[in-house]
C-alpha cells in the first residue's frame, strides 16, 4: 500500500524561487527509506511537508491515500516528525514526553509507554522522570525529543538529522531505538542524515536530493563536484592525493549538474591489478554491506572527501582477502558517468 504520493510539488517561501520540485513520488508502507543530499538540498522542507506542518506551494500530497491538508486532525496524528532543531516545552522530561499523548487524549498505560520510550533511548526513567528541560545537556535534550515521538508509536516517524547533535555513545542508542520503532510496531520511517554509512546498513531504499529535485532512488554514488575542464570530452573532480575522478563532460548548459555512478559499473581489485583500458582511482576499504533488496556485498571505498559505492560478486568475498582498512583501486569506465 502506498504510505505517501506526491504529485507534481512545487514549494517555495516567499514566492521565491522555488526550493522542491518533485513531478511524481510514492513511498511504500512499511519501509525505511533514507533521504541524502547536500545542504540547501531539500530535505529538511521535504519532512515538513510529509510531517502535514506545511502545505505545498502547489501540487498534491496524499496520505494513504487521502488528500492531506496541514495539521489535518484525521492524519497528523498518524505522523511524527522529529525535526532537526530540538525544541522542548519548559516543564520536566516526563510531561514532555506525555504532552503528545495527552493532547490525543491517548492516557492508557501512559506511565509505562513513556518509561519504555525513556530507557529506549537510554534515559533512565528514576533519574530523568522529573528533571527540568534547562538542566539537559544538548545530547539528553535530543534523546527526550526522540522519546517524545516514540512514544506516540506513530504509523510513519520522519527524522531530520536525528543524530547530528549527540556524542557517539547515544548516537548508537537513538539509531537502536529507530531500528525497533521500525521492528516492533512496524513504524514507516524517512530518515534524513548525512551519516551515510547508517542509512546504508540500515535502509530498504535511498532517495538523493540536489537543488529540491529528485536525483535516483538507489545506492548509488553521487558527486557533486566541483568540476574541472580536462579537454575537449571530459571533465574532472579532484579527490585526495593528487587523484582526479574523470568523467565525460555532462550536456551543454547544466554546469551544476551532478554525476550518478553505479555500482555495478565499478570494480574493485588490489592496487596495479585492473583490468587494460579503464581508469581508476584509490581508497580505502571502509565497509561491507548487505544489500537488503538484492542480497549481494556493496563495498565501501574512501577516497578523500568521496565515498564510492562497489557491487561485489560472492566469488570475490569467498577468495578472503577484503577486509575494511585495506587498500584497494577502483576501476570505471568515464562513459558510464551518468548526469543529472
């Protein structure tokens, strides 16, 4: 069943130019998709708009099928956005975190849901149950803003950067408790983040946004640039160490335009070991991945500031020898470059 449908959005503030345009889009129940981009991409009004706490400047969003209107009382309540500011009513970490039940008028067993949100992302329920929201850290404050939506076990949770502003230790608590609002209850989740490697091990689906336009659903490696002219048919991104990434120069016009790598056009092998006749760059072996929807190994390559993304055959997994840290070169083919 469709969660969402998106048809032909436009949004813009202002009556600015605008800053999502999306012709046709539609989000499946029951899944976790991750939303990628740079800044300024649109992710951030993307959520809102999903989350009902915006209406599109033009087009249509439906909700289950339903026309949505924002704040519309028969849907909001189904909806929990965790947006990337943390605000937090003056009052205590429990009446907080009950405030969203008690405005649905949802009391059964609230002492023991909200204990449970509590400890699902590591604040103890004695020691936190009654502290004032001025004497949080900017981390406790984050984790009761998340406790406070998984309270409500919501149908769709959508997190902008839900872990940009916390210390590792409860990074890896607010991820766990993500992951079993999905499992336990089967909440949808949109999950907007730059911590690649998470949506990777994590997500059913990745959706890349750049400049409010929908890049490609998949995993594959998006490079923004900057480009360089090379010569007359290509151009080129420098890397690290002096290595620059080649790529047949995109149609005339879309200097901005980004340039879409699929793995399965990448290979992988030890440096000096690559096939005549492509280029290649190197990097380090930084994960292996199970990719949920195919079943196969994605293997993630560092090269400076770019991560590239390999589809691996299992004969290379079975031959041993790839384990995260090694050296490797990637090998690819300019043409295979597509642009958007």
């Amino acid at each position: 069943m469709a969660l969402y449908e998106i048809d032909q959005l436009v949004h813009s503030y202002r009556k600015r130019a605008p800053v999502l345009c999306i012709d046709h889009w539609t989000v499946t129940a029951g899944g976790i998709i991750g939303l990628t981009g740079p800044n300024g991409s649109g992710k951030s009004t993307l959520l809102k708009l999903l989350g009902l706490v915006e209406q599109p400047s033009r087009g249509e969003i439906r909700f289950e099928g339903r026309k949505t209107d924002p704040f519309a009382a028969g849907l909001r309540h189904h909806i929990a956005l965790l947006p990337q500011e943390t605000h937090l009513l003056k009052r205590s970490v429990h009446k907080n975190i009950a405030y969203g039940l008690r405005i649905r008028n949802d009391r059964k067993a609230e002492a023991e849901r909200i204990g449970e949100a509590m400890s699902l992302v590591g604040l103890s329920p004695d020691l936190f149950a009654k502290r004032p929201w001025f004497a949080l850290s900017g981390g406790e404050a984050r984790r009761v803003a998340l406790a406070a939506r998984l309270v409500l076990r919501p149908r769709v949770l959508l997190l902008d950067e839900p872990t940009a502003s916390v210390d590792d230790p409860s990074a890896q608590l607010m991820n766990k408790a993500i992951v079993h609002a999905h499992r336990q209850w089967g909440t949808s989740l949109i999950i907007a983040s730059h911590d690649a490697q998470w949506l990777l091990d994590v997500c059913d689906d990745m959706v890349h946004l750049f400049q409010g336009r929908l890049l490609s659903r998949s995993r594959r490696t998006l490079l923004y640039g900057p480009w360089q002219h090379m010569d007359d048919r290509h151009v080129g991104m420098q890397l690290a160490d002096g290595q620059v990434f080649i790529a047949v120069k995109p149609p005339a016009g879309e200097d901005a335009a980004v340039a879409v790598v699929d793995p399965a056009r990448l290979s992988m092998a030890p440096p000096g070991r690559l096939p005549a006749g492509r280029r290649s760059v190197e990097g380090v072996l930084t994960r292996l991945t199970l990719d949920k929807r195919s079943g196969g190994i994605e293997a993630s390559i560092a090269v400076g500031p770019a991560t590239l993304s390999v589809c691996l055959p299992a004969e290379d997994l079975a031959a041993g020898g790839l384990v995260p840290g090694r050296k490797v070169s990637v090998a690819y083919d300019p043409q295979d470059v597509q642009w958007h």
